[in-house]
C-alpha cells in the first residue's frame, strides 16, 4: 500500500522521545504538516494530551483523565485512563485528510491501540496511506504496536528510527544507580 512514499515510522517506548524528536523534525521543516499529541499537565501531574495541528499551531483538548475534562467534554473512546474527546479525535482526522492533500512532509503522531481499534486518527492515517501525493510521511508508533499496526493499516516498504533505542542505549553508558 505505501511502498510508493518515503515512509518513516518513528517508535520506542512509551516517554522515549518520540512526540520531542517529532517536534525538532518539524521545527527544522517549516511546511510540514499534521499532528502532534502533546502531554498536558496540572501541577506537575500527567492529565492528558492535547492534538497540535504542526500547519496553524491549533492546539485542541484531545485526551484527559476523568476528573480534568474541559467544559463541555464529550467523551467517546477510553484508553486506559484517558477519556478521548469526540470533537477532539473528529477535527485530528480532519487536519490528516487535509494533510493527505499536501505535498509536503506529514507527521501523525501516534498510532497506538485506539487506532488499531477504529478510532482515534484511524481515518485520517487511511487517507493519508491511500493518498496518491508522494510526501514523507513520518508515522508514530510505539516499539510494541508497530507489527500489529503495520499488519493492520497495510504498512509495508518503510525505514524505522527508534528513538528509544538511543536512549536506552544512554542509560546503560551512564546508569543513574
């Protein structure tokens, strides 16, 4: 399905990196387009992501934890802890079909388990698999859903940077015990 693109999947484990080495990838390519999920906190505590559309700086409340959900929240799905905003995941995949569009790079950050339920950024990432355009697509997936993500949305033909790998790597060189 994709081997006709320049396609990247960005992985690691959970909080290796991956949303950050995004980031610089789209700092130091001003047209790109796409999402980011940014990690929101309250008072040092995780309570959620927000969707960043990288072509208008929209932020968009996108995943919360029961209990700090904005007014006016209507929850659809639920990962773990996170109650997902049907507004929220309803505009993500609307910014990636636009994206699907472009002919610049595009970035979907990230394909976990909700997309590979239906939901999430499931359409938009469709869109953007069975775009004719040739951009670089740089996809987020983490380590341990990669294969089930590739099986699932038809991914083939594709080169992998493993963010995490780095700094696992790090920590062993300079052990923090």
């Amino acid at each position: 399905m994709t081997s006709y693109r320049q396609l990247t999947i960005v992985t690691g484990p959970i909080d290796s990196g991956k949303t950050s080495w995004c980031r610089e990838l789209a700092a130091a390519n001003p047209g790109y387009r796409g999402i980011l999920l940014l990690k929101v906190y309250v008072h040092g505590e995780r309570i959620g992501y927000d969707s960043f559309r990288l072509s208008t700086g929209e932020r968009v409340p996108f995943a919360r934890i029961g209990g700090h959900e904005p007014t006016g929240w209507q929850a659809g799905d639920r990962v773990g802890p996170f109650l997902i905003s049907t507004a929220a995941a309803k505009a993500a995949d609307a910014w990636l079909s636009e994206a699907a569009a472009q002919t610049a790079g595009v970035i979907v950050d990230e394909i976990g388990p909700l997309e590979l339920g239906g939901g999430g950024l499931a359409t938009g990432l469709r869109a953007l698999l069975t775009s004719s355009l040739r951009q670089k697509l740089y996809v987020v997936i983490r380590r341990d859903c990669v294969k089930a993500a590739c099986d699932h949305f038809g991914i083939t033909g594709y080169t992998m940077v493993d963010v995490g790998a780095a700094s696992e790597e790090a920590a062993l060189k300079n052990p923090s015990y």
